[in-house]
C-alpha cells in the first residue's frame, strides 16, 4: 500500500513515518507540509492512502480532501489532527477514519486496514460534499489550483473547460454543468457553453448584428449573451 503523509508539521510526520515502519505491506511514497504539496504529491505517485492532517497552511486538510475525491483513482483519506472538533466535517469530506494526535500505533493500524478494503473497491455512499475554494487543473504530471475568485469564466470547449482567470487560462476535465450545480451562486450562464463569474459583469449592450453581449471587468472583448439567456441575465443584474 502506498501512503502520503501530509502534515505541516515535521515532528508529527516523522512520527507517522516511524509508526507506518511497523506495518507489514506499507510503504511512504511522499510526504507534504501543506494541502497544495498532498495533491501534487498524490498526482505524481498515486497512493492507495493519504494521511492527511486539518489545520495547515494555504489548503487546509479538509479542502484537500474534496479536490482528492476527484481523483482517478481516487485515494482513500485518512485524516490525523490534534484536534476532535472537526470530525463531522472530516467525515462530510469522505474521509475513511479520524486519528487524533498523537496517533496510536493500534489505531493508525486499523486505519490502514480499513485502506485496504477501501483499495479493494468496497462500495460506499458518497455523501454531498461542500463547496470548494479552488479549481484544480492538471499540468504534465503536476497541479495548478486557482482560486475561485481569481476566475473570470468558464467556457465549455469539446471534452475540457477553460478557465478564464486573474493570471491567465488553464483546462479542468470538469463539466459546465456540474460547475454549475457546485457554484451557481457565484457564477451565471450566459450561454449554453459560458459560465461568467457575477461579479465580473459590468453591463449588457446590443451589438450591431442584434445580439446581446456581456462585457466584463476584466474582459478583453466582450462575450456573447444566447437569446434563452437574456432575460435571466438582466433580472440577476439587478441584483448585483
């Protein structure tokens, strides 16, 4: 089974490394000091589990942990904090166990055990999920996450969506319509393939061919606005 340990702390990772030096079958493909380095780590080496802890900086563990639920194939997360207020939301983000610190060697060997069932394909229900804070984009190998307020739009292109954001475009294999459905409060579709973040429309105008288009913020040109779509687009302009 391999394992990532992601944890801001040094101390708490060397213990973890140690416990898991114990275990028959286990083996530490990588180790991370915050929620940005776990994905990339686990995009890189495709662990069977990640121990993850809460509290860290720039992506904490739970955001970590609703980006890993996307992945194929997805690790099971297992996440270790000093702390037992956040249980609920540990296990709102599909997570397999809950270690408090400092971890038992007992319990992070149960743990490990229930990887194993969970790697073996034991179906489970995936509750709802709640909403994230960042769009992850894969680069070669690598992770890009962007922000949620850094983006601008999202347009629809074949198979890919391409993200319009403060430092520039970047794919997501995501659809237009589960973004939608994720992120409706912020982000209003304009077309049948453009979802415009609320925020970024300055007006609507009448072009010289008859159609409405929608100018942005930060827009280099102006985007067009589908017939179906007018109608609701002023009335949530009103409330902007």
């Amino acid at each position: 089974m391999k394992v990532v340990i992601a944890d801001d702390e040094p101390l708490a990772r060397e213990r973890l490394r140690g416990l898991l030096r114990e275990l028959a079958g286990v083996e530490v493909v990588a180790e991370a000091g915050d929620g940005r380095q776990a994905l990339e780590a686990c995009a890189e080496h495709g662990p069977d589990l990640v121990l993850l802890d809460i509290a860290m900086p720039e992506i904490d563990g739970l955001e970590a942990a609703r980006h890993l639920a996307a992945f194929e194939p997805r690790p099971a997360v297992v996440f270790c904090t000093a702390y037992d207020a956040h249980a609920l939301s540990a296990f709102e983000a599909e997570a397999i166990d809950y270690l408090v610190k400092p971890v038992r060697a007992e319990r992070l060997a149960a743990a490990i055990e229930r990887a194993r069932t969970f790697a073996a394909g034991r179906e489970r229900t995936a509750p709802e999920t709640p909403v994230r804070g960042h769009l992850c984009a894969r680069l070669r190998g690598s992770l890009r996450l962007i922000p949620l307020e850094d983006v601008r739009y999202l347009q629809a292109e074949e198979k890919y969506v391409v993200v319009h954001h403060a430092r520039g475009e970047d794919l997501i294999e995501e659809s237009l319509k589960s973004l939608e459905d994720e992120f409706g409060d912020r982000f209003v579709r304009i077309h049948r393939n453009c979802l415009v973040a609320r925020h970024e429309i300055v007006e609507l105008r009448r072009a010289p061919d008859g159609h409405t288009q929608a100018v942005l913020r930060h827009g280099k040109q102006p985007l067009e606005v589908s017939r179906r779509c007018v109608a609701g687009l002023r009335e949530t302009l009103k409330h902007l």
